[in-house]
C-alpha cells in the first residue's frame, strides 16, 4: 500500500531536531544571500514552536508583503497550501486502499514492518472511514483512547453528538511504551464531512500543546472544537497524528446533529 | 554554490537524461509519423529540473545515481508526453521556442505521439528489475502510478474550469489543482524517488511533501507570471498565452475578486469565448487590470512567501543527510525556480 500518509500540521518540537535552530538560521541567511527577489532581505522566521496546535507554527515569512495590497490573504496562503497537501494526503491512503493495491503488488512485502505498518494503517482507516460516510452510529463510543507502541489506529471521538455552536471536547490517554523519553505535538487535518463541508483544523485545540513523557508515563491530552454553527448534519472526521513517535495517529470523529 | 556551479550541474544532469531518452526510442518504421517527431521533439530538452532533482535526491542519500536513471528518465518522458497533450489542450503553438508536436505534425499524429510516450515511460521503469529487485521496482511503479493520477486528475480540474467558464475558482483551488497537476509530478515524486532508490524504502518519503508543495506551487505562479509578462524568445512560449486559453492563474483569480459588475461581465464574456475570438484589444486590457489591480503584484509575493516556505521545508526534508554538492544544489534549486526567467 502507498505510504502517503498525511504530514502533521504542526511543527516537531524544536528540540526533536538536532540543530533545528541553527539550521532555520543558516537557511533564512542563505535565502536572504541567494534569492534575487525584493524583500528577502527582511525574511524572518516564525517561532519554532506551535502553541496551539494549528497546524502552521514553523512557516517563515518573507514579510515585504506586509504593507501591499496582497495583504492577509497572501500571510495565510502557505498554511491553506500545507492543508490542502494534507488534506489530499489522507484520501491518497483512502483511495489507495479502496483501489485495493496492497493485493495486487504482486510479491510478499509481510517481511517489511515498515509496509505492513502501513498497510494496517490504511486498512483501519478505511475500515473506519467507510462508516463515516455511511453516516452509521458509531459502533464503539468510548471517548477515551490509549495509544501506544504497535497499536493500530485508533478512533477517537466525544461521548456524544454535538449540535452546531456547541463545544465537543475528547480525551485521549497517551501512553509512552519506547524506553526513552519522548516529546508530543499534536496535530490533526481538518475534519471533513460526509455529506461534505469541513470543521477547519484551525478550530481544533490541543491540552496541552505539547507535552513530554518519560518511559511508561501515561497523560492525557484533550482535543477541544466548537463546532461552526453553519455546519451541516453528520459526521465529521480527520487524521490526528502525534509528532514524536511515528506510530501515534488516530482518526477524530466529530457527529454534528 | 555559484550560479555557474548549479547551472553546469544542472547541464550534466540534463545531458544523461537525454541520451536516456533518446536511447529508449526505438529506431524502426513508423520513423515518418512517429519516431522520428519523438527524437526530435525529446532533443529539444527543456530545463531538466524532473530527472535532476530524483538523480541529486539519490546521490544525496548516499544512493548510486545510476540505479535512479532508469526513474528519472521515466519521469522526463513521461513529463514530455504531458506537453505534448497539454499543446494540443490548450491550442499553444510555440513549446521551447519551436513549434509544438501538433503545430508541425498534426493534431492526429501528436496525440498518438503523445501516447507512445507515455508508453515508453512505463517501459522504462522495467528497466529497474535488475538492479533494484522486484520489491523495489514495484515500489518506483507506485510512486509512478500515483504521480500520473494526480497530474491528469489535476489537468482535468483545471481544463474543467476554462470549458465551464467559471468565474468564481477560489486561491484555494487554485492552490489544490496545482498540487495535483504540478507539484507531485514535478517535485514531490523525483524527490520521493530518488531517496526511495537511495535509501531502498528505508525513510518515511513523506518528508518530501510539504518541500515540493511549496516549491511547486511558487514554480507554477512564476510560471503563470512569465506567461504574462516575460520575454518570448527566453521564454519559449507564448507571451500572453494563459488569457488566450483562458486559463485561471492565481493572477486572474485574484482580478476577478477586485472588478465592479460591468467589468466582471466583460471579463467572463471575453473568458467564455473561443480562443480565436478573444481580442487582442481585450487581452491587453485584462493584462493592465491586473497591473492596476495589482494582481501580479499579488502572485509575486505569494510566490516569494512559498519559496521562502520551500527553503524552510528543505530544511525539514534533507534532516540528517550530510552536505554534498548534491545537497547544495537541491538547495539552490529553490532560488532558480523562482527568480528564473525561462
């Protein structure tokens, strides 16, 4: 199956990236060197971290747009071209299982725990999404999910439905099973609808943003979203990753009444 | 890196996907009607950019270039095949300075033309089973099968838009069918190819994504604005080209959501006419619109904001592989894209 899995919105933790500061530094001075177009010279970078969870908190900036007519739209084009990215990601995986390709690449890949990884990645997430958009009740609704090492994707949703202006919030219990210490950011796409529309990714928050978990700590982090009052009727869902361990991404479910 | 320094690499890159492309096509009957135009339109060689970013991707992953020619290569052909098609969907006569395939050859002849390459570009990847297994062959096919979809399903949504003639395709669009039609094809998958080979499916490839969106989007808007404002014989298309066709641009999207009622009218009456209709008086008035509008103003810093955004990415997508000149020169590839004026 295709790993076209979708790239978290949110930055890693800057201190996941070995030299991730000087790096950022090292690139906006090589652009303000080489790129001969007006404003280079003022790009600057945006602060590492994410704190909300947003989905754009490491975009740079080239900020000669400031003053121009361009204005706001052009500050948030980066960010809907990261959505739109992870957005067509994640029905990449969708189709890509429902094409049913895992079947036909015709050689035994059950050696490779990379690929079968995947392949149960997507088999779960199509399993899930094809109940999503049959706009079935949910067979399973306990709100609280523990993720850990080696689980398959788990799906993640509030106790109960939510109407349009209502906050729906989710709890989640990470688990960190590695030996070592780990950082978390979490991140989601937006949330797309089944009788279409879509709950932005923007309206999603994180409890808390980030946090740290030492071998076998357990915590938990809160997903909160109003939901838009001009949403429609049905379900609502994204891919969650967590950033930090590749093996934390769930599928977040949001019935709106 | 100098400019001189990539430019050379940038030669040397093209020049071994040409003798790989002109190799792949057979020397027999028909030469007249079909070969023949193949050899001489895939002589012409455009940028290279394709097949340059999945050979120095390999190289700077540590892989072997010349287990990712056969890929690159494919990649080239198959981007070829799309002009081709492309020419005769948007009714361009000029295509690197030179008449396109269906301008000398006919509309019959280009689309089969177009289709032959398309085959060889498949063909090509079967070279790959002897030194890189079937496992890994298959996984290039993936790859391959996946850039091809989004592209065509890209060119559709795009194609769709000029043929209804709609007036109200928002940034956001615009931003989805250029990654569909652009960025996997062109920088997302040889990126994702060339470390595929490299590192023998050992990374996440997704590293690669959000680079060659951003790259790519600030490549099609440069593109779009050289379109409209370059010069001809750089260029090699043209000039105007995109209003003729129709074509929503960032630039016309963004006009379009500036004009008062009775400008908006004349400007979908002169978009939902046949090309050959469309005035050149009426051309020009668009084009000082979007001069006064500050449209291109406006695509220039979107392309700016992407490209810084691409530079931050590759940061991202090339963590932890060591400095090359292979590695410089994807650096650098960013800066050319954008300020480049061919």
């Amino acid at each position: 199956m295709e790993p076209y899995q979708r790239q978290p919105a949110a930055s890693w933790p800057a201190d996941s990236v070995p030299g991730a500061r000087e790096t950022v530094g090292e690139a906006t001075s090589f652009l303000r060197r080489l790129i001969p177009f007006p404003g280079a010279e003022t790009l600057t970078a945006l602060p590492l971290l994410s704190s909300s969870g947003r989905g754009s908190g490491m975009q740079p900036v080239a900020a000669a747009d400031a003053p121009s007519a361009a204005g706001q739209q052009v500050a948030s084009i980066v960010s809907q071209a990261a959505s739109i990215l992870d957005e067509e990601m994640a029905r990449g995986v969708l189709t890509a299982s429902r094409a049913g390709a895992a079947p036909s690449r015709g050689y035994d890949d059950a050696s490779n725990p990379l690929m079968r990884q995947v392949h149960e990645l997507v088999d779960n997430i199509a399993a899930m999404w094809s109940r999503v958009e049959n706009a079935q009740a949910p067979s399973y609704g306990s709100s609280q999910t523990t993720a850990g090492n080696a689980e398959p994707l788990a799906d993640v949703r509030p106790r109960a439905a939510v109407k349009p202006g209502q906050r729906a919030t989710i709890s989640m219990r990470i688990s960190n099973s590695e030996n070592r210490p780990v950082r978390l950011v979490a991140a989601a796409t937006d949330l797309l609808g089944s009788q279409g529309g879509r709950i932005a990714s923007s309206l999603l928050e994180f409890t808390p943003a980030e946090l740290s978990l030492e071998p076998g700590e357990q915590r938990d982090i809160a997903i909160a979203v109003t939901v838009p009052l001009e949403a429609a009727p049905g379900c609502y869902s994204g891919l969650l990753v967590v950033r930090g361990v590749d093996y934390l991404r769930a599928l977040v479910t949001i019935e709106v009444l | 890196m100098a400019a001189d320094t990539f430019e050379a690499n940038l030669s040397g890159y093209r020049e071994t996907t040409l003798e790989g492309l002109l190799s792949a096509v057979p020397q027999r009957e028909p030469l007249r009607h079909l070969y023949g135009p193949l050899s001489s339109y895939l002589s012409r060689s455009g940028k290279g950019i394709r097949p340059a970013l999945c050979l120095a991707t390999c190289r700077a992953f540590g892989g072997d270039a010349s287990e990712a020619r056969a890929s690159a290569t494919a990649i080239e052909m198959l981007h070829n095949a799309f002009l081709v098609h492309d020419d005769i969907e948007d009714e361009s006569d000029l295509r690197r300075g030179l008449p396109t395939m269906h301008a000398e050859h006919g509309i019959p002849i280009a689309v089969n033309a177009g289709d032959m390459l398309t085959a060889l570009s498949v063909r090509m990847l079967r070279d790959n089973l002897p030194s890189l297994g079937l496992p890994l062959t298959w996984r290039v096919y993936d790859e391959f099968d996946h850039m091809m979809q989004e592209s065509l399903e890209g060119q559709a949504m795009e194609l769709g838009w000029v043929r209804d003639n709609r007036c109200d395709v928002t940034d956001e669009d615009y931003l989805r069918m250029v990654l569909k039609k652009t960025c996997w094809y062109s920088f997302i998958h040889p990126c994702r190819i060339g470390a595929l080979i490299a590192t023998r499916d050992q990374i996440d490839l997704d590293r690669f994504n959000r680079f060659g969106c951003y790259l790519g989007t600030a490549f099609q808007i440069q593109d779009d604005l050289l379109n409209l404002t370059g010069d001809e014989r750089v260029y090699g298309k043209e000039i105007g080209g995109d209003l003729l066709e129709g074509k929503r641009t960032l630039m016309l999207i963004h006009l379009l959501r500036q004009l008062d009622a009775p400008e908006a009218v004349r400007v979908s009456t002169y978009l939902g006419q046949p090309r050959a209709e469309r005035a050149g008086r009426d051309t020009r008035w668009i084009l000082d619109l979007m001069r006064s509008r500050r449209s291109l103003e406006y695509a220039r810093t979107v392309a700016r904001q992407l490209a810084g955004a691409a530079l931050f990415e590759f940061t991202r997508a090339f963590r932890g592989v060591p400095e090359s000149d292979e590695k410089r020169f994807l650096q650098q590839v960013i800066s050319f894209m954008v300020s480049r004026d061919v």
